[in-house]
C-alpha cells in the first residue's frame, strides 16, 4: 500500500518537474496519476523567485577569480554553475583552496574583486539555486 503523505509528494514532483503522467504498481496496488503539463509549469513559474545561497571563504586569505597559472575567470555573475563546481581560489601563504558552489544555479553577484583580501565567513558569491533544486529537492 501506498501512503497518502507519498502520493501527495509525488504530485508535487510530478507538478514541478512538468511530468504528465506516472503509474507505480507494487504487490497489492497499482497508481495511475495525470497532471496537466500546462499547469504544472504555469505553477513552478508562479513560484516565488529563490533567495540567493550564500557562498562564504572557509578563511582568511586573499581572493582570486583564477588559478595563478591560467588568465580565465572562472565564474562570473550570470554564469551557470553546477554543484561542485570551482569558482575560484582562497590563496593562503603558498596554498590555494578552491571555493566550490555548493549547488546548481546562477552566479547572481559576485562581492569580491580579485585580489581581496578577505576573512573567514566572509560572503564572496551569491547563488540563485537552479529551479529544479528549489522545486524538487535535486531528486526527482
């Protein structure tokens, strides 16, 4: 048997992700759900807009867009990025840690210049998560 808490949270997949239709059969039962695809996606894009993931230095060094060895910047505000992805580099003394995103989405504003010195906790990236990280969790 299938719990109505699950079917209602397949529906709300179902409806973010703009799927129409879904049948799910087990031992003793067997479900057949149709969502309108129109609506679903008139429903994700009435969504309130996500808030910004904050993407702060892990501590204090200085800031760089690129690694030392190579010119390209390696994300800047508008890009798509995808969880784990490097956006750039915390240089402490001769080590370089990477700053990753922690998630899907678009680079919505970048706080430092390269070249900043900055201090742990410091903001350096706000992300806006991809629409299917806000609506199903990243799991489908």
């Amino acid at each position: 048997m299938i719990a109505i808490n699950e079917i209602r949270q397949i529906a709300r997949r179902m409806q973010a992700s703009g799927l129409g239709d879904i049948e799910i059969s087990g031992k003793d039962f067997s479900l057949r759900m149709r969502c309108d695809a129109h609506n679903a996606q008139r429903t994700a894009q009435q969504q309130a807009p996500a808030k910004p993931v904050v993407i702060k230095a892990a501590g204090n060094g200085v800031f760089l867009a690129s690694h030392p060895m190579q010119s390209k910047v390696l994300a800047a505000a508008g890009e798509h990025v995808q969880g784990g992805d490097c956006l750039g580099f915390l240089q402490q003394g001769d080590l370089l840690l990477p700053v990753r995103s922690p998630g899907a989405g678009e680079i919505a504003r970048c706080l430092v210049n390269p070249g900043d010195e900055v201090g742990g906790s410091k903001v350096l990236f706000w992300l806006t998560p991809a629409v299917a990280d806000k609506a199903s969790g990243g799991v489908l």
